[in-house]
C-alpha cells in the first residue's frame, strides 16, 4: 500500500490509525505485524501506556509485555556467553586512552531551554575498530554500544579498586615498619636516658 503525497496546508501528512482494543476489563494498545525475513516468526510493535514503543511476539496482551523499542536486553538466556572477562587494567587504559568530545548533532530535533541545538559530551566514533562502537559493518551506520561503555567502566572501576586495595596493602606494611623502627629507637635511647 502506498499513501501518495498530497497537499494538506498547515496539517500533518498522511497517516494511518490503528484503534486500540476498548475492552472495558482487558483493554490493549493497537499494534502493527511484522514478518521476519525468514518468514519464522512474526512481531508486533505498539505505544505503551508511558508513550514507549514495544515489540513482542504475542503482541500487546499487556501494557509491559514485549521489550521497549532500543532497549538490549542482558538476560543470560539470550546470550551466548564467551568468557567472563579479567582484564581490568588493559580496560582502565582504553578508558583512559579515549576521547571524550562536545557536540551537536547535524539536523538535531534537540534543543536547550534557549532554543539553540543542544550541546552533548560524550563518545564520537572516529573508527569502526573502536571499542564503544556498535553496528560497524561496513553497510552499517556506526552507533555507540552503551553495553561495551557499561562494561568497560566497571571493568575500570574493578582495575582503579585493585590499585587501592594494593596501595593500601603496601600502607599497612609502611606503617608496620614504620612502628618497629619507632620501638627499636625507644629501645636504644632507654639506656642512655639511665645514663643521664
């Protein structure tokens, strides 16, 4: 079905509305089918009640059923799980070694209280080889990969504990010496305090 363009002044463009179900007990959001390109499975996609888009394979049976649009899920049964990840430091340093930026998007529908294009600071991929990158194909516009970003901050923060837990280690030892040598030094000006 195509809706050809039409001409309709100060109005909004064409559109298409799907009813909701009016069930006085069991009401649920309108929804519109997708087919996989398999032809496996069907989805429906539909607006929850705080104004999110859902997707589910049983539809709107409920306001919260589904998964919000963009949302990724970390459930461990839809994950293939490679390794549990150690290396802490070499995180902390590619943390360390990115460029954090101020910008504005091109063509934004993101505005401050002022009116003007909102500035944000944050990651801008550069390189599809960058580890907060998601999408990098190479048909593919690249977008940040907040799983990766969550990841290596607590991986940074796991490395930065580890440094303070071994400073702190190296203190303790510091402060030990530290009092032996003070006893000893008692011990040694207690006889010339006699001689005195």
């Amino acid at each position: 079905m195509v809706l050809d363009p039409v001409d309709l002044a100060a109005n909004r463009g064409r559109s298409i509305v799907i009813g909701r179900n009016s069930n006085a007990s069991t009401p649920a959001a309108g929804s519109i089918w997708f087919e996989r390109k398999d032809g496996s499975a069907t989805y429906a996609v539909w607006p929850d009640i705080a104004m999110l888009l859902r997707i589910g394979s049983v539809g709107p049976t409920t306001d919260t059923s589904g998964t919000v649009v963009g949302d990724q899920t970390s459930w461990y049964e839809y994950k293939n799980i490679i390794r549990t990840r150690t290396d802490a430091t070499a995180a902390l340093q590619a943390v360390l070694d990115t460029k954090v930026e101020d910008f504005t998007y091109k063509n934004s529908t993101y505005f401050d209280k002022d009116g003007n294009p909102e500035v944000f600071t944050g990651l801008v991929i550069r390189d599809r080889t960058e580890w907060y990158g998601k999408n990098l194909g190479p048909q593919q516009i690249p977008a940040l990969n907040e799983v990766n970003v969550a990841g290596y901050t607590v991986l940074s923060i796991q490395a930065l504990n580890n440094t303070i837990k071994e400073q702190q280690k190296e203190i303790g030892e510091l402060r030990q010496e530290l009092a032996e040598i003070k006893q000893q030094l008692a011990l040694l000006a207690a006889p010339v305090a006699k001689e005195k």
